[in-house]
C-alpha cells in the first residue's frame, strides 16, 4: 500500500553576481588542469570547439547553492532523512563532492545523493526516487532539491538546455498522514514521439493525473507545455518563464504557493508539468499540499 506523501514547504532563489573563487566548498574543488583535460577529451568526442567549451564563466558551489534552498525550505532547522539534488548536467561537468559537503551540513541525513544528465526531468527522476525513500519505515522526510547554471556546458538544444540564471530550488516533503491529505502523489515520465504528439499526451496525462485528484488542482506546466490543454483541467494553470533548465515549475510552484502568483494559501492537490525536448519526454508529478 503505497504511503501518502504531502508537501511541507518549497523555496526557490537567484543567486547575483559572478561566482568568486573562494565560495567554492572544499570538497567540491577540481584541479584546473584535470578539468580543461578532462573537458578537452570530451569536446573532441562530440565534435565541438575545445575554445568553446572551455570559455565559460566560474562555476559556483552546487553544495552552497543547494544549502542555501534547504535552509529556505526548513530543512536546516527540522529534520530530514534524505536529499536528492537534480542537475540538468551533461557529462561536461558533473559536480563531485556537493553530496559529501551537504551530509556534513544537514548532519539528519541518512543519504545524500544527485541525479543528472536527465535535462529538465532530472527533478521529476528525484521526485520518483524520493517517493520511493518515502515509502520505506526509517524515512519520515525527504527534500529534492533542482539547482542550474549558466555556467554549465550543454550540447544539443541550446534554446532549451541552457539556463538563463543560476538558480536553485527546494521542496520538501513529507510521508505524514493528515486528515486533509487525501492524494496518492505519483511521478511518471513518458516518452512522447515528437512535438505533434506532444499535445494529445499532455491531454491524456493530465485526464489521469487529475481523475486521481480531489478537487480543482492547482497546474505548472513548462514554457512548451501547452496552456489550452491545462486551463480545460483546472482553473488555476501557471506557466514557468522561459530560459530555465530544470528549476522553472519549482520556481513557479514555490511562487505559487507563496501568494506572488495569487494562490498564496493554497491547500489541496498540486501538478506539475515539464517537457524536455532533448530527451522528448514528459514529466508528471502530482501531489497535495495539506
């Protein structure tokens, strides 16, 4: 029997101004010389401008810029069991050492781990994994955390896969039973056959995402999802702003959820909608906010 899930808090914020050298956490440190080398073998493989890939802007921590969403979420202050960040990331970079930096700062976590190179469903991959902790006796609460960069290299869709900030964004959550949660949260990626099937998909997946549904959900749907198909669902669609990877819904759900997109308040089902044109999937996650 599967555990009711519900959603305790979320928390989303822009990080300013360019990366300093000294913000980095230790253990995240990769020396200059294995990196460029490291960056070089992969460039050539894939056909691309060494000078291109390396000319980018310094990276900041994934460890710091994932604690500081945790704290926002509550998780600093309230304990938590597991922590699953999500990072757009292609092998270009892949951070090493954030998990290890934030199982020293949120010493109640039994496990610390990232998932990536799953583009703009790497949250909704985290989701599904966090549901799965969720379901186990020793796990009480979990966090997923999405962070994105511009100074992360990606190939491919360019106009999709490159992110226009650095930001990161939490949500925490939770396997406690209330009166007023009644919705089994689920997560689904599917593959969808091109953008003209693209449609027809989201229309079916929100007929099933909303039948399991108690009431009027409140809807997030990404920049190519299309509103029509959502607004026939629900009177309360938002739709993310363009030129994010993998953190725009949880933006715009924490908004959402907060009053700046006029459901501050808010208690009752919740689904999110992303499609990734790199992977051409879908991803569904559905929830409740007690």
């Amino acid at each position: 029997m599967a555990i009711q899930i519900s959603v305790l808090e979320t928390f989303s914020t822009l990080f300013t101004g360019e990366p300093r050298e000294d913000t980095a956490a230790p253990a995240e440190a990769v020396p200059q010389s294995r990196e460029d080398e490291y960056l070089n073998d992969l460039a050539d493989v894939h056909g691309l401008d060494e000078s291109a890939v390396l000319s980018t802007v310094p990276s900041r921590s994934y460890g710091e810029m994932a604690a500081r969403a945790l704290e926002g979420c509550g998780a600093g202050s309230d304990h938590v069991d597991v922590i699953i960040l999500a990072y757009a990331n292609t092998e270009f970079f892949v951070p090493k050492g954030a998990g290890s930096f934030l199982a020293t700062e949120f010493p109640s976590a039994q496990m610390v781990y990232a998932v990536t190179e799953q583009g703009k469903l790497a949250p909704f991959t985290a989701l599904k994994l966090a549901q799965c902790h969720l379901q186990e006796e020793g796990c009480e609460r979990a966090a997923v955390v999405a962070i994105e960069q511009r100074a992360v290299p990606l190939v491919g869709d360019l106009d999709a896969g490159r992110p226009d900030v650095d930001a990161a964004a939490a949500i925490l959550l939770s396997r406690d039973i209330s009166a007023t949660c009644t919705g089994i949260p689920s997560v689904a990626l599917r593959k969808v056959g091109g953008p003209a099937e693209l449609g027809p998909l989201v229309r079916e997946m929100l007929r099933i995402g909303t039948t399991k549904l108690d009431g009027d959900p409140l809807i997030v749907i990404g920049e190519r999802i299309p509103r029509g198909e959502a607004a026939s669902f629900s009177s309360r669609v938002h739709r993310a702003e363009a030129g994010r990877v993998c953190t725009g819904v949880w933006e715009t759900l924490d908004r959402s959820l907060r009053g700046d997109d006029g459901d501050g308040g808010y208690s009752g089902p919740v689904l999110v909608m992303e499609y990734d044109p790199m992977l051409d999937q879908l991803g569904v996650a559905s929830m409740t906010v007690p």
